[in-house]
C-alpha cells in the first residue's frame, strides 16, 4: 500500500498520543491532513498538531470541492467533511474512524481504513509483531477510543490469520 492516504483527525491523535507516528509512516510515505482537520486539531491537541504538522510526512492541503464540501458540511463534522471530500477529490485511501463518516465514505465508493485496520497491516507486513498489535489495542482502549465489540472482535480474529 505504498500510496498517499487522507486522513481525519481521531486516528491522527490516537497514534500521536501513543507516540507511535511510524504505525502511519510504515504503511503511507505521504499523509495528506485537511486544511479543517489541522486547524482541529491546533486547536483541541496541540501537541498532536506540533508532532504532525512538523513531520516530514505530513502535509496540510485544502480541498478544492466546495459545492460537495457544503453538501457534506450538514451532516459530518467540520474536519470529516474535508477529509471525505479530499479522499474523492484525489481517489485517495481515506483513513476514518467515526461509524457516519465511514458510512457515507463507503456509499461514494471511497476505500477506507480505521485506526484498527492500520494496526493489522503493520503486524501483517511485519512492522509490528502481534503481541505488540494486542498491547496497542489495549493502550487505545485506555485511552476511551471508541471501539464497537463487533469491531474488536473482528480485528482479533484477523490478527490470528
């Protein structure tokens, strides 16, 4: 998967706050941030904003579709309506958490991974052994990351293949 990704702000925080900006950066050489999505987080996490937006790897850009951008503004939040409107602009993987961004992401036909799915593929392409996978899980958990127990469950059952 060595491709640009887009991504929002919840995956975005979580590896920052694990301080494990490599789970990304092994996977994608090039993370592009929305605009809306840097200024949430300058503004809610400002170490986060700090450690990415000063990465080589990561790049703030603005989307250029505003006519979806409005259409999107009246039903997602600020940061995911950039984000999704991006990942269509540029048929980019769109990295995305919250269940009605990935929904709607999903029915325009948008590829997408969550934060789970981006620890499956490092412990798949061998960046991370499976024991260290399960003890980020945990870490996440900790830290009140949402996870639906269809989600988690799916997730442990993919790391076992």
């Amino acid at each position: 998967m060595n491709q640009a990704i887009i991504s929002d702000s919840s995956s975005l925080i979580m590896v920052t706050k694990l301080e494990r900006l490599d789970l990304l950066i092994n996977l994608f050489p090039q993370i592009y941030i929305p605009q809306r999505v840097a200024e949430e987080i300058t503004a809610k996490e400002e170490c986060v904003a700090y450690a990415v937006l000063n990465h080589p790897a990561f790049a703030v850009i603005a989307s250029t579709d505003h006519s979806l951008l409005a259409l999107l503004d009246g039903t997602l939040d600020y940061g995911e309506a950039e984000a999704i409107t991006l990942a269509q602009e540029k048929q980019l993987l769109l990295l995305i958490d919250e269940k009605k961004g990935r929904k709607i992401a999903k029915n325009m036909g948008l590829k997408i991974i969550g934060l789970l799915g981006v620890l499956l593929l490092n412990q798949r392409r061998g960046h991370i052994p499976t024991t260290e996978a399960l003890d980020l899980l945990a870490q996440i958990k900790r830290m009140n990351f949402r996870l639906s127990t269809q989600l988690e469950s799916d997730f442990l059952q993919q790391l076992q293949r």
